[in-house]
C-alpha cells in the first residue's frame, strides 16, 4: 500500500492486502503491482454461503461499513 496517511488503517479501519500484480485495464493500460484491500467482519459458516461483497465505493471505508452497515440493528 502506500505510505501515506490518508491510507492508514487508523483512518480506514483494519484492513489486509492481496497482491494482484499487474493488472490490465479494458483501455490497454495498465496498474503496475496492484493491491487489493479487504476488511473482514465475522465468521464464514461451514456452508460457505454467508458472505457478502460490498465495494468501498459504496461505503467510503471499511470502517464506515463497520460503524454504519455491520451489526445489530443494521442492514448486514
């Protein structure tokens, strides 16, 4: 990730990365070592059928989705 404040996981919440190295864009360009950040929240179940995918683009951040969206009395 990048070194830079506005990406920090204090700002963001708790997050992991996935590199994805290059990836190429439906334009013909391409993001030199692409990394993925993803935030988990609870326990998948044995089925393997209780997760749900929810883009940043969306919710801001992960911590916006935990705060906001997660949880008791919130829609996931």
């Amino acid at each position: 990730m990048l070194d830079n404040e506005f990406y920090s996981q204090d700002r963001h919440g708790p997050y992991q990365s996935f590199d994805i190295g290059d990836l190429v864009l439906e334009g013909g360009g391409t993001l030199r070592s692409c990394q993925l950040a993803y935030a988990t929240f609870g326990v998948l179940n044995a089925a393997r059928n209780n997760a749900i995918l929810v883009t940043t683009w969306f919710a801001g951040s992960s911590k916006i989705m935990e705060q906001a969206y997660i949880g008791p009395c919130r829609a996931l």
